[in-house]
C-alpha cells in the first residue's frame, strides 16, 4: 500500500496569475467553449498552485460544482502527466544541466 503524500505548507497562491486563469476561463465559458476546454486552460496557467486553489478556480472560471471542480482537477493532472510522459508538452519542471 502506498503511503500518503505529506501535505504542502501553505504557500500563498500567487493572486494575479489566478485571476487571469480564472477570467481566460470565464471568456472561453462565454464563447462557447466547454468547460473541459475552460478547466484545461485554467490547469495550464495554475497547475504549480495547491488543489484547493485550482478547485476554486474551476468553481469561478469554469462555472463548476466544488465536486464537479474536484473531478476535473484529478482529470486535468492525469491528463498533462500522461502528456507530459508522451513527450507532447514539455514539463513545468526546470531542466537539470548534467555537468
């Protein structure tokens, strides 16, 4: 059995950056967009951020439930890791110089 992650400290989100994860959001909301689509760009902008503040900014941005918010959180991380493991997106991780 795994053992469970040790929480994160509480590092303060970074206020600016998720205000406009969360305004892109509301804009592909109002162009017709799905909230996949919504949620996705929300995640791309925020995902070094703490899971209670990507779920809140799904509730605000994406027009979801807080357990709708949840569901995608889990579904967009899955989704950049697997992408990230393909080689389709570059990692947000900084690259390591051997030397």
């Amino acid at each position: 059995m795994r053992k469970k992650s040790e929480p994160t400290t509480n590092i303060e989100p970074n206020e600016e950056i998720v205000k406009a994860a969360i305004a892109e959001g509301k804009a592909l909301i109002d162009q017709g967009k799905t909230k996949v689509e919504a949620a996705m760009a929300i995640y791309a902008k925020i995902e070094e951020e703490s899971q209670e503040t990507i779920v809140k900014a799904f509730v605000d941005g994406a027009t979801l439930t807080e357990k709708g918010a949840l569901t995608y959180w889990y579904n967009c991380r899955r989704k950049v890791r697997k992408q990230r493991l393909l080689g389709q997106i570059e990692s947000g991780a900084p690259t390591v110089k051997e030397g």
